[in-house]
C-alpha cells in the first residue's frame, strides 16, 4: 500500500495542535537520530522517538497516537539534550499523550485520591508524579 | 674526469629506515666507485638535511649529487636547488627512489630490500656519473592570453588577466557571453539576482581595454606551445555585420519566423534573426540560417530592407582569424545530461516533467512566465511540486557515476524559491543525500525545510508516469520502510552536470586530457587543480568537474593567477630534459617526425635531416625508440647512461 503524499496529508491540522501544544517545530528535525539512539527506554517502545517525529512529518498522526511510545517515555530529556537542533520530543509526547487524553478514549485517568500511602512511600516519587502527570493530560 | 659522488640516504622518518638498513646502505655505497661521501640522514628534505648536501658538496667537491629518498615528482627540485645553491649543476643532482620504489611494497623482507636499495642507488650513481651540466631551455612568450568559453568562469579569468595589466583574447561560441549563469533566476545560498551580478561582469568584458571580445566565435586549430601559441578561430557567419550594426532590433520585431529558443529552454520561442536574451552582450543580433526564411526558399529578406544601416548580410561568410598568444585558460562550462534518457520519470515525453534549467527560466522575472510558476502543460499554477536529485547522477549502472555537486543546493533553492511564489503550494524533494558543503549552505537548506516546509523524502523516486493530468510519483521514504506517492502538478530533474558538448572535441584540437565522463583533466588532484598536464593551458569551472558559481568564479581566478605568473618572466623556462639528433648521423627517414606525439620535430629539407625542436620537445622517448638508426638521444638519459645503469642493476 503507497502512503499517498500531498498538501493535506502533511499539513494534517491535528499535527499542527501537536505543534501548537509543545512548542516544536517538527519541520526542524533532520533525522539525524539520536534521540533514539540514546533514548534509556528506548527498547520498550513500539516506534522509535525519531520515527514517531518523521511520521508526524508525513502527517501520520493517527499511527502516532496508537503507539505505545508516547506513553513509554519517561520525560527523562535526555533526548531533548542531545538534539542537535533543538527539539523536545518529550514536549512532542506530552501533546501527543494530552490529545489521547483529551478524545477521552484511552487509558482510564487516575485520582489523586486513588494513590495509596504504600504507593507514595514505595514507588519512586518520579514515578507517581509522571503518572499523574502523563494520564491526567 | 674524476668522479666524486656524493651519495644521501634518507630515513624519512621510518617510512624508508623501517624496512631498509639506511645505515648499511650508506656505508656500503662509501666504497662504490666513483663515490666520494656517503652519508644518512632522517629527514634529508629539512633545512639541516639540505643543508649537509651543500656542505659536503663544497667539502668534498662533488661533482654530483644522487638523493636516496622519495620519488623525485616530490623533492627533486628541493634537492636541484640545494645543489645550484652549492655551485653544482642542478642537472647533476639525481633521486634514486628507494621509498615508493622499495621500502613502501617491500616492508615483509628487510634483507632484500636493502639489497634492493643499494641497486636503485648504484644505477642513478652510474647515470649521474655521464649528466651533462644543462641549462633550462629559454624560449620567447607572448604576454597575451586566450580564455574559451565566456560564461562567469571564462568572464572572471579574462577579467583578473586583464586587469593584471595582459592583453585577452576572449572566444565565445554562442552570440552572448554569459553563459548559463544568465540563464538562472536567484543564487544560492543568497539568493542574489544572478543576472543582475552577473551583466556588471558582462559588460565590463566587453569595455575592458584590454580584452578582445569574439562572440560567436570557435576555436578551430591551435598549434605551438606555452609561451607561443598560434590559435585559428573560427567566426562564424552571423549574417549580420555586427560592426555597424546599431543593435535597435528591428530585424527580430518584424521576422516572421519564430523558432524555439535555446536561451529559454525550450519554453518560448525566438526569431530566426536574433539576440538570445534582452541583456545580451554584445547586444546585436545573429541570424540562424538553418531556420531563415530567405536560406530556405530566397524569398522574405524582411531583416535585409528593414534594417536602417544596411548590416543585414546574407553573403557573408565564416572568417578565419589568427591570434598569437602564450597561455590559454578553457573554461568551456557544462551541459545538462539529456532529459531523453532518463525514460523512467518521464523525460522528454511528460510535457510537466522539466530539467532544472527550464525550472530556472520559469523562475525567472525575465523568463517565458515573467517569473511566476506555471506549468508548461496548460499554463496553471502547480500546487505540489516534485524535485528529484541526482537524476543521472551517482548512478554507474546506467547513467554516470559522479556527484554533481550543485543539483543539492539549487534544489533545494528551487523549492524555497517556489514557496515564495506560490504560497500555499507543497514542495517535496527525493533525495539520497543532501550535500550541503560550501559557507552558509547547510543553514540554507535548513532554512527551506523550517520556514517554506519543504519536505525532504529520502529515498530514489522509482518511476514518474502520467494517470488523471497528474504527474504520478513513485518513492519511498526509507526513512521508516514505507512507499510513497505523490499526485504532482509538476517534477523538476536535478539532471546531473556533464562537459559542454565540444569540451572533447575541442581537448583534441588543444592536445589536453580529458577525464572519464570528459572533464578536462588537472594535473594533481590537490596541488595544481588548476593547471593541465600540458604546459600553457589552464583549467576554469564546470568545464574540469561540477561546480557552483563561487567554486568557478575561484579557480577562474587562481587560473588567472597562474597565467599573470607565467607571464611574470620575459621569456619561458623550461626543463632540458629533451631528445637531440645527431645531425651527421640522421638518415632524413622522418619516423620520428610521424611518431612525435607534440609536433615537435620539424624538417630541415636543406640538408636532409630532422630537427628536434627543444621549446616544444616534453621529452616523451618516442622518437628515440623509433630512430631506426639509433641517431636519437635523450639528454642525460643516453643509451650509454641507460646501458650503465641496467648493469649496475644486475651485477651481483
């Protein structure tokens, strides 16, 4: 199957909120690749950081907003300080996970209410936080 | 006469005493006959090792010098000077090569190649023993230059040489210099009018003083040599005479045929009687017999009444002229690979598929659209445009193998250019690579992708073909594995770069090299990109490889640079390495003459015999293998010397 390329397939509106929400311009990555390469998590994911910005260059949103990438990362910046152009994926990934959230259709939103004591004594205070943070939106 | 050799081994670091004993060579070859000192040394190319070669010449008065180091196309003329600054002969003064020769391809048996270069040495002992003392052969120059070709390159080296204070004959082929430099509608990474930097330079071409201008005009015969070169030029019969015509262009407003214009690509026509472009200089027109009217059935002669100073001439002939100069610069520029062969994306059969200069006219403020993009199809304004890379390029199998260099930046140009005209349109680029070498060329491209959105797909398009009025598109973006297609309004070629049509027929006429894919050929790589093998002629822009207008516009003036230097001399020196005839012993069998490769023996019928003609002679040999009577010699590489030399090799 040809992914069919034009005006309206790359200038996809919903790519343009993902860059309205982060920040980024997502024209500026060259594919250079090393927010993957360096990426601590990197393995657990389904689509490599810089795959996910090239999708959303070919306006391939959707195929995006399914991965299991943009709930993987952990919003380390490890990408974002060594790209050489000066983009955030994380920041991509917070837009990306913010309009999942938003369609209301994805993983349930967790309660501050619902975390235990256990949880907060045990688990690292990183963890709880970027839980919040991610499935709140 | 007594010979007193002296005899310098160089360790050259341990390139060479890494697999040679230096030190048993050195001492060995002490007690060789005819050697006077003998010594080694770590670096004998540095000052202190320079040095000791004068000291021991003066000490020991030596009356010849062999250099054991490297090959002598690196310090031969180190060593030649070393030894004229001692008071010895430079031509007494040898290398016996024992690096590249030995050391480098021996390094598995030290034992054998220390034998090995004990024997190198002794053979250049034995020819140094018989060199004669010579002088450099001194020959009368003109201080004139030719340049071929005049577009920017061809412009600027006649420019720099003739500013240098040196007369310039400047011969273009087509009726106006500029070459395809006026073709073009911004520059990058700039994105200066090219024509409005570039007509300056035309005109001052044609005002400069010095410069003699020969606008279509060919080179049809150059004999002679550095210094003294007699060139035959062809002018070509304009039918128009040029020297009253007053350039008011009646002529073209009322001819009635309208044929393609070359100028143009293509994509708008010309008059059969006509100037190529508006800001043409000369600014007069030529008349194309080929498509006239009046050559093909007598009749019209419109140009010929309506021309008010009569310049109009139908029986005007091609001109021979005769220049005389000492250098000539060949900057004889490019040509696109033909759009023809490239079958798969539609080349010369899908009316929107264009090379990359027709792109550039359709660009230009003073091109066939007055400078807004539309299509040559129907006219409309495309809205997704395809530009392809190395089309031709980098592609051995079928096309030709080498980068062209430009097509990444103008490219990428060309979609920046046309975002700024067409604002809501789409541009995409197919790319294997993106090549961004040169200052401000990477921020360039970076421009294009962040600010005018241009998409850059990296992947080799696999076939364009025509499906609804579209121009359909085939790639893949291998940077996540999947195919691609793209409904286009439009597809631009970035068509690989090859030499001027004439550039191999012309190295002919001039006795010049020419590469592979028929670039003319430098003389080193690196370190004389702008010189041809053979003496006088200089290199300039795309005609000796792929190059931008900064790169051209560069080696145009290091040519220039190169020709003030030559002519810096009142006369020219050259090596006297060269083959002599014994004139009592010539037969007047003329083989020689038929085999010299440089035209370089001449007949003397007085009294029967061949002469050798020193200020040409490159001292190839082939004559002196040919010499049925063994009447020819070399100098300083006798058959005597030759003779010796093999049995000091082969003795035990």
């Amino acid at each position: 199957m040809r992914l069919r390329l034009s005006r309206e397939v790359i200038k996809d509106d919903l790519v343009r909120r993902v860059e309205d929400l982060s920040g980024q311009n997502i024209a500026m990555c060259y594919q250079c690749g090393r927010c993957s390469a360096g990426c601590p998590v990197v393995d657990e994911m389904d689509i490599l950081p810089s795959e996910v910005i090239r999708l959303l260059q070919l306006g391939q949103i959707e195929e995006v907003l399914d991965s299991k990438t943009i709930w993987i990362c952990a919003s380390c910046l490890q990408c974002a300080s060594r790209c050489p152009r000066g983009v955030e994926f994380s920041s991509i990934c917070d837009a990306l996970r913010a309009i999942v959230l938003r369609r209301r259709i994805a993983t349930p939103s967790v309660d501050a209410g619902d975390v235990s004591r256990v949880m907060v004594t045990d688990a690292p205070q990183m963890g709880v936080v970027g839980a919040l943070r991610k499935l709140n939106g | 006469m007594e010979h007193r050799i002296g005899v310098f081994v160089c360790h050259c670091g341990s390139n060479i005493a890494g697999v040679v004993d230096v030190k048993r060579v050195a001492k060995q070859l002490a007690d060789y006959p005819g050697v006077a000192y003998s010594t080694d040394y770590l670096y004998m190319c540095s000052d202190p090792g320079q040095n000791m070669v004068k000291d021991a010449i003066k000490e020991h008065n030596l009356t010849g010098v062999v250099v054991s180091a490297c090959s002598p196309t690196l310090h031969e003329a180190t060593f030649r000077r070393a030894g004229a600054a001692a008071d010895l002969n430079q031509y007494r003064v040898e290398m016996a090569n024992i690096r590249e020769h030995c050391s480098w391809v021996h390094r598995g048996d030290k034992e054998k190649a220390t034998e090995k270069a004990i024997k190198i040495i002794k053979t250049m002992i034995e020819k140094v023993k018989q060199n004669e003392a010579l002088e450099p052969i001194s020959v009368p120059m003109t201080h004139r230059a030719l340049v071929v070709g005049g577009g920017i390159a061809g412009i600027q080296a006649a420019l720099d040489i003739a500013n240098a204070g040196h007369d310039v004959v400047l011969v273009e082929k087509t009726p106006s210099v500029g070459g395809h430099m006026a073709q073009l509608s911004e520059t990058f990474p700039t994105l200066d009018c090219s024509q409005c930097i570039l007509t300056p330079k035309m005109v001052e071409v044609s005002q400069h003083p010095r410069i003699k201008l020969l606008t279509y005009c060919e080179i049809d015969d150059v004999s002679g040599y550095v210094g003294n070169f007699k060139v035959r030029i062809k002018k070509k019969a304009a039918y128009v005479n040029r020297d009253i015509c007053n350039g008011c262009g009646l002529c073209v407003e009322k001819c009635p045929r309208t044929v393609a214009s070359e100028f143009e690509e293509g994509l708008a026509t010309r008059k059969a009687i006509y100037t190529p472009f508006a800001q043409a200089v000369p600014n007069k027109p030529v008349l194309d017999r080929d498509n006239c009217i009046y050559f093909e059935s007598g009749k019209c002669g419109i140009c010929q009444k309506i021309c008010p100073v009569d310049a109009v001439d139908y029986e005007q002939t091609d001109e021979f002229l005769e220049e005389e100069v000492g250098a000539i610069v060949v900057a004889t520029g490019f040509d696109l690979y033909p759009i023809v062969n490239i079958g798969e994306y539609g080349g010369g059969s899908i009316e929107d598929v264009v090379t990359s200069l027709q792109f550039e006219r359709l660009l230009s403020a003073s091109g066939p659209t007055g400078g807004e993009v539309r299509r040559p199809s129907d006219g409309e304004i495309p809205k997704e445009v395809v530009f392809l890379t190395c089309v031709g390029s980098r592609d051995p199998e079928n096309h030709v193998s080498y980068c062209s260099k430009v097509c990444c930046m103008y490219l990428t140009k060309h979609a920046m250019l046309y975002k700024h005209n067409v604002h809501d349109g789409q541009a995409y680029v197919f790319y294997m690579d993106v090549r961004t070498g040169g200052k401000g060329y990477e921020e360039f491209y970076q421009r294009a992708t962040e600010e005018d959105d241009v998409l850059y797909v990296r992947g080799k398009v696999s076939k364009v073909f025509e499906e609804d009025g579209k121009v359909m598109v085939w790639g893949v973006d291998t940077l996540t594995g999947r195919k691609v297609e793209i409904a286009a309004d439009l597809v631009v070629l970035g068509l690989a770069m090859v030499p001027n049509s004439t550039a191999v027929e012309l190295s002919k006429k001039l006795k010049i090299q020419v590469s592979e894919w028929g670039f003319y050929s430098e003389a080193h790589p690196k370190l004389r990109p702008v010189e041809s093998l053979a003496p006088g002629f200089y290199l300039a822009g795309a005609a000796q490889g792929p190059k931008d207008i900064p790169d051209a516009v560069a080696q145009a003036s290091a040519s220039a640079s190169k020709v003030c230097a030559l002519f810096s001399e009142k006369e020219y020196h050259r090596e006297p390495i060269v083959a002599w005839i014994d004139e009592d012993e010539c037969s007047g069998c003329k083989v020689c003459i038929s085999v010299c490769p440089y035209d370089a023996i001449e007949f003397d019928s007085q009294k029967g015999i061949s002469r050798i003609q020193e200020a040409i002679c490159e001292g190839c040999g082939a004559c002196i293998a040919a010499c049925p009577s063994a009447t020819i010699q070399q100098r300083n590489l006798t058959d005597s010397q030759l003779y010796k030399m093999v049995s000091a090799a082969l003795e035990d």
